[in-house]
C-alpha cells in the first residue's frame, strides 16, 4: 500500500480507479485499438440520424458485442438519435461511438440515414415560389 497525495492508502494496481466514478476503461479498450469505424473508413456525421434495424437479430445471440455496444443499441431501442446524442447519453467519446456505430453497421444492427448535404436542397428561390403559389390559390 501506498499514501497518495490526499492521504489515503490504495493499493499500487489502483490507478485505473476513481472514488466517484468507479472503474476507468481507455476509450481504445472500447475500440480494439481502432480508431476509424468500418473497413472502408465509414465516417458518421454528428447529425446522422441511428436507428435501430427492426430486422437485427436479438443481442443475445452475438457474443461480439461489448457493453458500449449494448448500451447503444438500447439507447436507440427507444428512438432514433443523432450520433451526437448517442455520445451525450452513453457519455462517452464521439470518437468512440463512431467506431462502435461502425461495428453495429456492419453487423446489421442499426441503419443510418445521413443528412443531405446544403448544395442538394432545394433553392430558397424556388420554395418562395412555391409559397407564393400555394397562397395564390
């Protein structure tokens, strides 16, 4: 045992321990080491939409998944969210989470819509028009 600098006496092997927030795993425990989602890079979005894939089988089937995995999968279980909020309510890293996403992607577990990109919409010009002839009628 030895005395840290508050006073109390822990164990050598206890760095790895917080008082408040218990055990600390390394994002890259989480990840394998990895730090891109996929095989082909697959990059998420903050604002792309997860949804759970209705037709996934049941989680107890596949050993692969970790406890981030299911957390995630539960957290959409409820609704779709944006790859931010799955970070904010899983409290873990973005970085994390894409590279879980990746995993639950290609496992078929989830779908992910994208957000279309600004030079696709629609022109302001066009849908004043259009407004304007919805009024006219």
């Amino acid at each position: 045992m030895t005395e840290d600098t508050t006073g109390t006496l822990r164990d050598p092997g206890s760095q790895w321990y917080d008082n408040e927030a218990g055990p600390l795993v390394r994002p890259y425990a989480m990840t394998g080491g990895r730090t891109r989602s996929g095989p082909a890079g697959v990059r998420f979005d903050l604002i792309a939409l997860v949804t759970l894939d209705k037709g996934a089988p049941a989680m107890d089937d596949d050993t692969a998944l970790g406890p981030e995995h299911r957390a995630l999968i539960d957290l959409c279980r409820t609704e779709t969210q944006s790859v931010a909020e799955l970070s904010a309510d899983a409290d873990l890293p973005v970085g994390v989470v894409r590279v879980l996403l990746g995993d639950l992607l290609e496992l078929g577990r989830v779908t992910v819509s994208r957000p279309v990109p600004p030079a696709q919409l629609p022109d302001e010009r066009i849908l004043r028009e259009v407004i304007e002839g919805l009024r006219a009628l």
